[in-house]
C-alpha cells in the first residue's frame, strides 16, 4: 500500500503512453516519504497516446495531449474528472 501523507513543492511529471507517473525531485537524505509523489493516472479508454502534459499545481490538474484520439484533455491528480478540453475535427 502506497501513502501519499506530505504534499511534495517539487516534482516530475511524465507521460508513460497510455498514463500519467511522477518521480520526486529530492535526493534520499531529504526524501520525508520514498514513494512517488502522487498516485499513477491510468484510464485506457481516455489515454490512449498521451505526448503533451502540463499541470496546474493550485487546481491539481494535469493537462495531457492523446495523439491517438486527437484530444486535449485534463484530470486531477488523483484520477478523477476526466475533462475534453479540445477535441480534433
């Protein structure tokens, strides 16, 4: 079981094709908890291909491009509320 108890000021957030991971950006001695800072983001029915990613700390979203679909899309931090942003035509 993973805990996520201390919000992190700095991370990477980084595509994985069809999700969302991140890493932290401290080195071991300053590490306050070893797992990663926030909980992976995988939905394969709304990330098929996803190049693009941003984020927004004080909304915790991410916003992530799926070259696949044609979508620009975003989602909170924790997985939920999938959003179209723009879809292609």
């Amino acid at each position: 079981m993973l805990f996520f108890l201390l919000e992190y000021e700095m991370f990477l957030a980084f595509s994985k094709v069809t999700g969302i991971e991140t890493l932290h950006m401290l080195t071991d001695d300053e590490l306050p908890n070893p797992n990663a800072p926030m909980p992976p983001v995988e939905k394969p029915d709304q990330m098929l291909n996803v190049i693009g990613l941003a984020f927004d700390y004080k909304t915790k979203r991410y916003f992530f491009s799926d070259i696949q679909r044609g979508y620009i899309m975003s989602v909170y931090f924790n997985g939920t509320g999938f959003e179209t942003i723009v879809e292609s035509r």
